[in-house]
C-alpha cells in the first residue's frame, strides 16, 4: 500500500550514485501519492459523519502538512546515512542518531499536541480511533523503512 515511498527510500539508502534531484523528484511523487492513499484510507475508515467532517478534514491537513514536514527530516537523514554507509564513522553514526532521536521525539509531540484539537473537534473516541489509524498507517511506513535501510556496517 505504501510500499512505493518505503522501496524509494530503501533503494535511495542503499546507493550513493543516483542522480540527487531526480530521487528529489521521485521522493515527492511518492509521497504525494501515499498522502492521498493514506487521506483515503483514514476516509473510509472514520466514516465521519458530516457534523464531524466538516471540522475533522481542515484539522487532519494541518497536522498531514506538519507530519509531512517531520518526515522531510527522517528522509533528509536517510539521504545522509546513504551517502556515509561505505566510510561510516563513529561521530557521523553519533549525529544520525541524534538526529533521529530528536525526529521520534518531534513526532510525538506533534501527536500529543493534536490529539486535543483533534478531541475538540470530533470527540475522544473519534479523536482516539483517529490516532490509531493514523499510528498503524506510520508503523507500516516504518517497518518497511526499517526492511529497507541496511545495517550499518
């Protein structure tokens, strides 16, 4: 379902010589394209009543846009991790894990910070089903990453 991005990512980790605005290009095709598989699936699956969709839709794109924007810093790092796998050194696996420390971190603040907004707008347990669609939909996401980042060497 995802996949797409995930092998992107995972090709794009595993090789220095691709032509560095072409996989810009690519990366932003897919993630349009799991954005709008993603904004589907969350559709079919909260079957929001109108009352509820009417503030739930604006909400979930602000808070897409600011996920979106965390997962520009994880591809960021796994562009960095790519073009350090051969030559890895101590302090540069350091940095990467800081850095990815602090986007883990980012990610769920961003969710503890929504979650109200999202409990205002549609109620707790339709803010809380939300969370958990979105969470399951980010751990696909994520195992598939992690499948297709080799282990540093």
């Amino acid at each position: 379902m995802l996949a797409a991005l995930l092998v992107a990512s995972g090709a794009m980790a595993q090789t220095t010589t691709t032509d560095q605005s072409g996989v810009d290009t690519d990366i932003a095709l897919l993630r349009s394209d799991v954005q709008a598989q993603k904004t589907d699936i969350i559709g079919k699956t909260m079957q929001l009543s109108d009352t509820d969709a009417k503030p739930f839709w604006p909400l979930y794109r602000e808070y897409s846009t600011k996920q979106q924007a965390l997962g520009d810093q994880r591809v960021a790092v796994i562009k960095d991790y790519a073009a350090q796998y051969d030559t890895l050194t101590d302090a540069q696996a350091d940095a990467l894990m800081a850095r990815m420390i602090k986007f883990n971190t980012s990610r769920n603040d961003l969710t503890a910070q929504y979650y109200p907004k999202f409990k205002k707008a549609i109620g707790a347990k339709q803010a809380a089903k939300f969370i958990q669609v979105d969470n399951r939909l980010t751990l696909l996401v994520d195992l598939q990453l992690v499948n297709s980042v080799p282990i540093i060497q």
